[in-house]
C-alpha cells in the first residue's frame, strides 16, 4: 500500500518510528495530487513548497505531527487565499488562523492545500463553484457530493490523509457518503466556528473527513472545545474520543426512524441499510423503530432559517473594503449592487433573496418566527428519541452520487440531496456517515449515525464497530 | 390658538470600557487612524463577535442610577441596512429585549440653563420618563475629502448605549435640563465621559407641536447634527416657532430629519421620510442570551456610586453648606470628589467651600487635571480654623498657592505669616491697649459694645496684623468685664 492510501493511525505509528520521513510522506500526496487531481479537480490550490517546508519543521511528538491535511476554501488559513469558491473573494487573502487552524498548526499537522465547493458552501453538489466542477472519484462524471465536495474527494481519491470540511445542513455528511468516506457533523458548538465564513450562524459546524472512524476520532480530538473568540462553543470537556472506540455495540440501543426511511430513498441505499441494521442486531444491539414526527418540515425550516442567516452574514461582501470591487465608478449604493451582481453566482443570489424575504417587515411573522418555532419542535423530536435510543440510524443521501448537471436547473431536487441531514443541524445534534456498500452502479452508500448532544463518543464507538467487521475502507477509487 | 411642542429625546451615550463592544481592541478616542482595529471590528469574513462584559454591567449601572427596570434576560440583535461606515452591513443592536426599560430622569431647578433657573416658571421636579436603554456597537467614522472618502474604522464596534426618552418634554429648556442631568449622571456612574465635542455623547431629538389641549402628537421631526447640549437648545428654539408657524398657518408638517446648522441658527431638510426603513432585524446567532440576574447586576450594583442629589444633600445636612454651595460641589463629580478628598484634612467645612468655589473656581481651573492637591484647601483651613491665621492672612495664602502650587504651612512659614500666639505676649499688648484707650473702654463699659473695635485695632498694630482677632476679643472681653 503506498503511503497517501494509509489512516493517520497508521501513519502516525510508522513517523513516531521514524520508518518514514514527514516528507516522504508530503511528498508522496503531492506526486498522488499530480497525477489524479487533474481527473478528480477536488483542489483548488495546492502549495507544495509551503507543505514540504512544514513537512521540515514538523513536531512529530505532536498528535497529528507530520500529517497532511486539506482545508476547505471557507476556513480562515493566514497567508491563505480564502475565496469559498467565489468570484466576490477572489485574491482576498486572510489575515488571520481560524481556531481550527491554529489548533492544527498545534497539533503538528501539514496544511496541504485548500479544496473546492459549492459557493459559500451553497449546494450538494459542488457545482456552484465559480472555478471549477469536481468529479467524483468512483465515476469521473459523477458529482462527489457538497457542499464540501473537495474535501470529500481528496480524502476519498488519496490526495489528502484528511480534511476539513464544514456543515450546515449536511455538507460533510452527504458528500462523505457520496464518495464513500467518513464525514462527521459534531454538535453544534463543540468545534469553534472562529474563522469559519459564515453561512448560517445556527448550523454551521466543522468537522473532519477521514478514511476511518478511528481517525475522525483523532481529528476531532483536535479541533474540539471551547473557544474564547466564539460565544456560541460549549463549555463541555472534551473526552478521550479513541477510549471510546473498543466498547463494544452489545446492549446499544439503536433507533431507526421511519421517518427516513419512506418514499424516495433508492433501492441500493435502502438494501445496504437493511443489512447494517441486521448486522447491529446480530451483535446485540437493541434495534427500535422510533419516530421524528416533524421530518417532513425539516426542509422548509431549513431553507428560511439558513436563507435568513445566510442575507445578513453575505451582506458584508460590497466591495467596499475587500474582495471583487465592481470597475462601474459611483456612490456607494451604486458600488454595492454593481459588486455583488457581478460577484455572486446565482445560487448565492438565490439564497440571499430567499432569506431576505422570510425577514422583510410583514413577513417575518409567517416565515423566519415560525420557522423558529417549529425548530424548536424538531429539537425536542430528538431530545425525546435520545431518552429511549443511544443513537439514530439513518441513510445519509437518499441515493448515491448522481451525474454532474443533473439537477442543476432543479434547486428544489437539489434541496431535497439533503432531506436525511438537515434536521441533524437543526437540532444541534451530531451525525457521522460511514461507508456501508456500494450501489449496484458501484457507486458508495453512507449511513448516518446521529447521536445526542455532545455525545460523538457514542458515534465512534457505533461507527468503529460496524467498520472493522465490513470491508467498505479497504476499497479505493481505481484511476 | 396657543401651541404646545412635544420633545423626545434619543441619546447615544459611548460606554467607558478597556476594550470594544465585541472584541479586544483598545477603546479609545483618538488615535491614529484604523489602527485600533482587527478581524471582529473590521467585519472580516469568519470573525465572530464576544460579549464586552465591563459594557453590560455599565450599561446595567446607568439603568440602575436612572431607576429603569433590568432585564433578567437579554439579548443582541442584527439590525440590517447598507452603509460603508458599518463593515458588517448589520449592527449589533437590542431590538425585543434591550437592557433596561422604563426609568426616568428627574430634572432639577440647577439643569436648566443659567438663565431661566431665577424665573417663575415651575421648573423643577418634572420628570422625563424613559423608553429603554439598549446596548450596540458604534459604527466607524466616515471622512469626506475632495474627490474621495476615506473610513477609521477605530470607533466601530465601541459599545453604545442607547437612551430613549419618551415624548415627555415640552420646551428647549427641559430638553436642556434632561441633556444636562443624563450625562451629570454618566459621568457620576463613570459610565462615559460623556463629551459631546468627541462625539462620546449624541442627540437626536424627535420634536412635534400640538394645540394646548389637543391629546394626539403632531407629525414629528427629526432634528442631527447636534453638539452640544446648549445646541439642542438652539435648534429647537428655533424648530418650534417653524412649526407653530407652519401649522397656524393652516400648513402641514411633513415627517422629516432636519440638520441642525448652528452658525446659521436653522434647521434644513435633510430627508423626507416617506416609508419605514425594513431593518429585518433577528436575533444575532452567533452571540447567546445574556443573563443578568446571576452576578452582572449584582457587580453593577457595587458600581453606583452616590448620585449628585445625594451628595448636595450630604454636603448640606453634615457640613452645613448652602443650597449654592452644596448644588455648585456637586454638580461635576470630580469637584465633589475634590471637596470630599479636602474634608479628609480638615472638617472646615463652609471654609473648604468657600475657598473652593470663591476662590479656586474663579480661576477656572481644568475640572479634570485639578492643579492643586485637595489636601491644601483643607490645610488652609486647618490655620485658619485654629486661629494660626486670619482670614484675610488667608487671602494672601490663596494667591499664593495659585500661582506658585506650594502648600499653605510651606507658605504660611516661608512668609512668616503664622499669628502671634504666645497668649502671653497678646495679654501684654491687651493691657496697654486697655491703658492707652480709657475713652473706648469707658464706652465699651457704657453699653457701646462696638468700642472694643479700636482696642482690638490697637492690639493688631503692635502685632503687625498677625494677632487673631478672635482671640484678641476673647481676651479683651475677659479684660473687660
């Protein structure tokens, strides 16, 4: 097996040993990005010569020393170009680390390169890119998934040991499945925003992709806990994440909501979750059918809560102090609707409008008020299943990857990519998606396991467990 | 038909903290352009706002000094519109759940301005009550240069305090007096310094008339641009009469926002205001609910210190001040800090005061960088009080210490003023004065109690005027009998 294909778990024990050389290691990722990004177009910048001067310096006594890592194009990286995929961002450069980062830098890791997504991480596909498309690495055609697409495909294509990726209403989560690797959604606060560009304040959260449950485990020993720069992080201490991996899955109690399990969930998807839920069973975890009564409005929640976040952070790209300034000369009314025209792709456009709207005196009452409310209904259909099941099991896409321009001209069925991970962000809960299968197409499936606040313990040890009895990692894309 | 004006006040006050509304930068006037400033202030893409927790507990402190009701709860808010000089293009504001509500601000006869305080009309003891009072970030400050503009983005995200009144006041000089106390009390409570000049403290007056007797407000206007206090008073001196004028005349007042132009001595029109703004305000999600009632007002509490009624009322009761007096101490908490820190050398109370107010303010002496150590006034009037000098000895004292800032024991030793004390010697120049002016004491003897005045002038020749003319008296009275 060559190096870029191993877990930070084994990688790590062969630096500690000196087998390998940080470097070796860099190197043998850039040579990996040389030769399959071209196809995959999961990056949009790579620095070599900074990676293999951090590949020098690194402190290898350090948790993730010597570990290359891939950012998504939203998290604040100093020195960095951070676009979020947008032509309104293009050449601004970030002045300071996101936590994230800084707690990267301090745990040894190498920073590789920052990766591709849907604009200001708006879409399930990574088509809304304003540089490029990225392409799934099991069907080069196919879309990997979004918003953090990138993130996703690197991990999945070996070109990066892990990234970063973040998650509103499923960006990590659903492309990790798409692309048949390990995407975690940690409960809200537990991860920093700081440094993270916003897109809606209530949901977003960062989290890892990783190859392994085991190395999720170690990234998010990382990157959790409390942050002083970010009112809205827990103080919850942060527990020994791998501790938890080894218990074993007897006695635990396992919901499937039905919920989710309805109309519109693909065959294949349908069949792999039907033998990961046997397999639960037949280990002696106790399978309960259960049910989250207010699904069906998780979308429409989330369309005008993250729409109406979404209008006011967006607000603050206007050309005025940094990014794409419209050429057109005049007052500043003129410079803002000039800018943000010319720099906002449509979807964006779309989004804000939306959110706009929902807030607008007379409106507000009917959309944004009640949406709150009836999140507040969502919230308390969890709270309420965690007092009988330790975790949700779930699909995490209603089907596998589809082809790249398919639902496009659809945003309503682009919305819908998303109907099995948006309540997770709602409720503030935490989800993981693991591979479990192939689709018929050899195509990955994901499920999702969901667990209650601040309980991503839980989720490791349910995920681990299923991994190291199936065969799913083992697999990787063939170029 | 008579008119009546109907004055409502919102008063933006700068809270006195260390550090900004929302992020670490240094708070502070001035300042080299956009250099107290980072990722927050700026509105860079991924910052995120922290609770300035020295500006809740402040801006609980005023709600307490001006009686208002605190929120067990509160909560920030985005308030949405386009401006360069706010880089977020929303402000973190209060909107459902501001701080404080209700309260007022009672108006005493010594705010209003100097010359009305002596006329009729029943000035004092209105109350003007209040709104609310939310706390937000101040925006940056634009600059207007030729064919540019330019933004210091030190200012944006100081915390503001906003003060709303209701419509409670009826002409320029209540308007004035309410000014005048709110920030009497601001700068009392330490909460601001309140300087209009630094735009630390900003008005904008919202101003209708009405026929006396008529229940339902005129359409209002909204009057900028003011910058001082004494301008408020100007601009609506002149805005009611343009109303009244405008309404008896069968006009009709528009809703509009005014500018104050001051070297004119008018309002202009700014702006007509044709519909509400739409602020789509929310509730701001990266910043959590705040709750005051689990220690941050009770820290407030510790903060409030003795209000400017309370201490002319101590002044009077303890030191047996005039109403003068004690009001003039009082008035500008660090002249009532310096009176207090006098009285800790001497309990000379009147004599503190006097000198103080008599003497030391007709100097003009900046209130803020007193140059004389407070200890000296209660110095000198330890001497005089002990009868080490006299009065007028003590006018002498005072030029002194004016000009050269040197202590009064220093000057008194180094003049050689100190009186003749040695009782002794005074006995000596009594006798002679009794054996050398029998007409006055036989007159004194007769019932002319003011011919001691020759006998005591005597006594002070022989001493060079350095005799205490009370001690005198009390010797040739004994002498007397």
């Amino acid at each position: 097996m060559s190096l870029y294909q191993e877990t930070i778990a084994s990688l790590r024990r062969k630096l500690t040993a000196k087998e390998i050389s940080p470097t070796e290691l860099v190197q043998s990722l850039l040579q990996r990005i040389e030769s399959v990004d071209p196809k995959v177009n999961g990056y949009l910048r790579v620095d070599s010569e900074k990676a293999l001067a951090q590949a020098k310096n690194c402190d290898l006594s350090k948790p993730l020393g010597g570990i290359p890592i891939a950012i998504k194009d939203n998290i604040n990286e100093k020195g960095e170009e951070c676009t979020c995929a947008s032509q309104i961002l293009v050449g601004y450069q970030a002045p300071y680390d996101a936590t994230v980062i800084r707690k990267l830098k301090e745990a040894g890791a190498i920073l590789l390169g920052r990766t591709n997504m849907d604009e200001f991480a708006m879409g399930s596909s990574t088509e809304h890119s304003s540089f490029k498309k990225t392409s799934n690495p099991w069907k080069l055609d196919h879309i990997p998934g979004g918003s953090s697409g990138g993130s996703a495909a690197v991990v999945a294509a070996d070109e990066a040991i892990a990234s970063l990726g973040s998650d509103t209403g499923g960006s990590i989560r659903q492309p990790a499945a798409l692309c048949g690797c390990v995407g975690l959604k940690p409960t809200y606060g537990r991860v920093s925003r700081y440094g993270l560009v916003a897109f809606a304040s209530s949901l977003d959260q960062i989290g890892p992709f990783t190859k392994t449950v085991e190395d999720s485990a170690l990234m998010l020993q990382a990157i959790a806990g409390q942050d002083h720069y970010e009112n809205t992080s827990r103080p919850v201490a942060v527990p020994d994440y791998t501790a938890s991996l080894q218990q074993p899955v007897k006695g635990l109690r396992i919901g499937i909501p039905k919920e989710y399990f309805g109309e519109g969930i693909d065959h294949d998807v349908a069949d792999a979750l039907q033998k990961s839920i046997a397999w639960y069973q037949s280990q002696g975890a106790i399978i309960k059918e259960i049910s989250l009564p207010h699904t069906h409005a998780a979308i429409a929640v989330y369309y005008i809560i993250a729409t109406a976040e979404a209008s006011a952070n967006l607000a603050r790209f206007d050309g005025v102090r940094y990014g794409h300034r419209t050429s057109t000369v005049g007052d500043p009314l003129t410079i803002y609707r000039k800018s943000r025209a010319e720099g906002f792709g449509p979807e964006v456009k779309r989004r804000i409008i939306l959110g706009t709207y929902v807030l607008s005196s007379g409106y507000a009452d009917a959309y944004y008020n009640r949406a709150q409310k009836v999140r507040q209904l969502l919230r308390r259909d969890f709270v309420t299943a965690f007092q009988e099941c330790d975790v949700l099991l779930t699909p995490t896409s209603p089907t596998p990857a589809f082809k790249a321009g398919e639902k496009m001209n659809d945003p309503l069925k682009m919305y819908l990519a998303d109907i099995c991970t948006i309540a997770v962000n709602l409720a503030e809960v935490c989800g993981i998606s693991i591979p479990c299968g192939f689709s018929s197409n050899q195509l990955p499936i994901g499920l999702q396991l969901i667990g209650p606040h601040f309980q991503e313990g839980t989720l490791f040890r349910a995920a681990h467990a299923y991994e190291q009895a199936h065969e799913w990692v083992k697999r990787h894309p063939q170029f | 038909m008579p008119y009546e004006a109907v004055i409502g006040l919102e008063v933006h006050v700068q809270v006195k903290t260390n550090t900004k509304m929302f992020c670490g930068c240094k708070n502070e006037y001035g300042g080299e352009v956009n250099t107290h400033v980072c990722p927050v202030c700026l509105g860079l893409p991924g910052a995120l706002p922290t609770p300035n927790e020295q500006a809740i507990v402040k801006t609980i402190a005023a709600g307490l000094m001006l009686g208002c009701d605190i929120a067990p709860i509160c909560k920030f808010d985005r308030k949405h519109y386009f401006y360069p000089d706010m880089p977020k293009n929303y402000q973190i504001t209060q909107f459902d759940l501001p701080l404080c509500l209700n309260g007022g601000v009672l108006l005493e006869k010594f705010s209003f301005p100097k010359d009305v305080q002596k006329e009729e009309q029943a000035l004092a003891g209105k109350k003007v009550r209040l709104t609310r009072i939310h706390l937000e970030e101040d925006v940056a400050k634009s600059f207007h240069f030729e064919d540019q503009s330019g933004i210091d983005f030190n200012r944006a995200g100081t915390p503001l305090m906003e003060i709303v009144s209701e419509a409670d006041m009826a002409t320029p000089e209540e308007a004035f007096a309410y000014l005048t106390t709110l920030r009497q009390i601001m700068v009392y409570g330490d909460i601001s310094d309140a300087d209009m000049e630094k735009g630390q403290m900003r008005c904008d007056v919202n101003v209708s008339v009405r026929p006396v007797g008529q229940k339902e407000f005129g359409t209002k206007c909204e009057l900028k641009n003011l910058n001082s206090i004494s301008g408020v008073r100007r601009a609506l001196q002149y805005e009611i009469p343009r109303q009244i004028e405008v309404v008896s005349k069968g006009g009709i007042i528009r809703q509009e926002t005014r500018r104050w132009d001051d070297a004119a001595g008018q309002t202009f029109l700014m702006r007509i205001k044709e519909n509400a703004n739409d602020y789509r305000y929310f509730p701001e999600p990266d910043l959590l609910p705040v709750r005051t009632d689990c220690g941050l007002k009770a820290e407030a509490e510790t903060m409030i210190p003795e209000l400017p009624s309370q201490k002319k009322a101590r002044f009077m009761q303890t030191y047996g001040l005039s109403d003068y007096q004690a009001e003039v101490l009082a008035q500008e908490r660090p002249l009532a800090d310096y009176y207090d820190e006098a009285l800790k050398t001497s309990i000379q109370g009147v004599l503190i005061a006097n000198y103080i107010i008599n003497d030391f303010l007709a100097t003009n002496p900046d209130l803020t960088n007193l140059p004389i150590p407070a200890s000296h006034f209660g110095e000198l009037a330890e001497l005089v009080g002990s009868a080490k000098i006299n009065s007028k000895q003590a006018k002498e004292v005072l030029l002194e210490m004016f000009s050269s800032h040197q202590s009064p024991l220093s000057i008194v030793q180094e003049k050689g003023l100190e009186q003749v004390t040695d009782l002794a010697e005074l006995e000596i120049f009594c006798d002679e004065a009794l054996a050398a002016n029998e007409r006055s004491v036989a007159d004194y003897k007769s019932g002319k109690m003011g011919a001691i005045n020759a006998l005591k002038g005597y006594v002070m020749k022989k001493t060079k005027g350095q005799a205490n003319p009370g001690v005198i008296d009390e010797i040739l009275k004994r002498k007397l009998i």
